[in-house]
C-alpha cells in the first residue's frame, strides 16, 4: 500500500516539532517571528468575539507547548556552542512558567 506523502507545508511543521530544524531556524522563527503572528490571530479573535482579555493566555497556550517542544529538540541537536542550547532553553521555560502564571492568576 503506497504512503501518503506529506504536504510540504505539514512536513515543515513536524521537522519542526521533532527538533530536524536548526536552532537559529526554530528559536528566531518559530519562536519568535510565527508566535508574533500567533499573537495577533489570537489577539484579533478575541476582540472580534468580544471574549475576556485572558483568553488570549488560554488560546496561546497549545502554542507554547508546541514552540517549547520544537525548542527544546532542536536544542538537544544542536552541535554549537552549549551556550546557545542551554540560553533557548531557558527562554522556552522562561515563555511556559510566564503563560502559565498569567493563566493562574487572570492577568
């Protein structure tokens, strides 16, 4: 039986996740640059539905998880300067235990 083969799309997304993409790629551009626009998805869906102002913690939580994982195993991967691996790292826990407090506490 033939596989279905992946979109390129969809499989970008899961090199991601399984830490095939570059440090730098997946810390500055998943991380950063797509969890901007992430942001402002979110951000806009909130106000358009006129939901609570926390939503947008609750919302953007899959992504973080899904961002931290990514991270993280692209930084196991990476063959630089431990440096740079440990620094993502601690941004990635940094991002969570901030989301989550925001969660907890309604801010």
């Amino acid at each position: 039986m033939a596989r279905k083969k992946r979109s390129n799309f969809g499989n970008y997304f899961a090199e991601f996740y399984d830490g095939k993409l570059s440090l730098p790629h997946s810390y500055w551009i998943f991380g950063i640059a797509y969890s901007i626009a992430v942001g402002i998805i979110i951000a806009i869906f909130v106000v358009a539905f006129g939901l609570p102002d926390k939503t947008i913690n609750v919302l953007s939580l899959p992504w973080i998880i899904f961002i931290t994982i990514g991270v993280w195993r692209s930084s196991d991967k990476y063959k630089g300067s431990k440096f740079w691996s440990v620094l993502a790292k601690i941004a990635v826990i940094l991002s969570v235990i901030q989301t989550v407090a925001a969660i907890l506490t309604g801010a």
